[in-house]
C-alpha cells in the first residue's frame, strides 16, 4: 500500500525530483536572471561544476529546464516558471523561523552576486559608478570586493578593476548581511557606525536607494 501511495502522490513525485541537494538553488539561479553555466555556478560556488552539470541535465530531462542551441544558456520552461511562487514561499519560511545566521552562513561572494542583481539602475548617477565593499571581519584575501555599475549593467570583482573608487562601504560581513535579509536597517546600521560610508556626500546618502531588497525581507518575523 505505501509502495503504491507514494506512486500517485504528486507531492512525493515531486520530491523525488526536487528535493536532491542543491537543484531549488540552481532552480532559483535561474529565477534570478542567470543563463549561462558559469553565472549558476557563481550564485552556488559550493558546488562542484560536474554536479552542477548533472543536476542542471536532470532538470533538462523533467522539462524544468531548456537548453539552448549554444549548449550553454539555460531557461526556466513553463513548468520551471510555476515554481516560483514556491522557492519565493521557502525563502519567506527560511527567514521567519531559520533563525540566527551562522558563520558557515556568512559568503561575502553570494552576497555581493545577490546585490549585483537588485540594483536600481534609475538611482544610481550616469556613467560608471564603483562601489567598494570592505569587511574587516574576514580573511585578508576576502576583504574586498568592487560592484562596477554602469549603463543599466553590474559587474562584481574580487580584485581591484582599476577604475576610480566612487565610494566605499565598510561593515562587518555579518551587518551587512543582516541588512540585505531584512533584519537590519541600512539607517540604523549607518547611525550606529556598523556599517560606513566614504565619499562624496551626495553619493553617501544616495547609496542605501541604490540597492533593492529581496521580497523575502519584508517578511515578517515572528515575535
């Protein structure tokens, strides 16, 4: 009886295929704009590229997933696209009742390819803007990290771009993370002195609108 339960139970045919480590997160890679296998891979660095490859095949195969004819540039189908509302639905839970962040939890890489992503092109000045992120509480060779903006566009590096440093953001990693789940807000952060900002002061006090939260951070949490 279970064997034939779990056989017609659309829930649990759609665990058998969801529920492998990692395939809701390259799932919502995809949501989130990346196409081509390397920007997937940025937005879940843990992984390994030939797991990656299996498991992006495998939602090929269940019609979650197309492939295009460069063999390189993967897209939601249909199908992929009415997941949506459930990886949203998890993301809300995670930051409701997960609860504190832990160490492991603290990437300044995923962070800085999240906020690359929700940037407000219409707030940020005309022409190139580089903005540098410094987290004192990490390793020397993680400390900072350059988001080029520019022409509607973002770019996010690991070493110095050579181009002109707008302004400066300086924070522990564990803030600003903070800030992006909801948790801390930028004018609290900044009033405190958890969070700085170094430039001119008219960028100074635009940079907070330049970045839009994810939606999941307006969730509220339990008290």
């Amino acid at each position: 009886m279970g064997a034939s339960y779990y056989q017609f139970c659309p829930v649990a045919k759609a665990m058998e295929l969801l529920d492998e480590r990692w395939t809701l997160l390259i799932v919502r890679e995809l949501m989130s704009g990346s196409e081509r296998f390397n920007e997937v891979r940025r937005g879940v660095p843990r992984m390994s590229p030939t797991l990656l490859s299996k498991r992006l095949s495998q939602l090929v195969r269940a019609g979650i997933v197309t492939k295009g004819a460069d063999g390189d540039r993967y897209v939601l189908t249909p199908a992929g696209e009415e997941l949506r509302p459930v990886v949203e639905a998890l993301a809300v839970w995670g930051i409701r009742w997960i609860g504190e962040l832990g160490d492991h939890d603290l990437d300044p890489k995923l962070l800085l390819w999240d906020m690359r992503r929700r940037i407000d092109h219409a707030a940020v000045p005309d022409g190139r803007t580089v903005v540098l992120f410094g987290f004192p509480d990490v390793p020397v060779r993680e400390r900072h990290w350059w988001l080029v903006l520019g022409a509607g566009d973002a770019d996010v590096c690991d070493v110095d771009p050579g181009f002109e440093v707008s302004v400066t953001v300086t924070g522990d990693l564990r803030n600003m993370v903070r800030i992006w789940r909801g948790d801390l807000r930028w004018e609290h952060a900044l009033r405190s002195g958890e969070v700085t900002v170094r430039g001119p002061e008219s960028l100074r006090r635009a940079v907070p609108g330049w970045f839009v939260l994810p939606p999941f951070a307006a969730a509220p949490r339990p008290t």
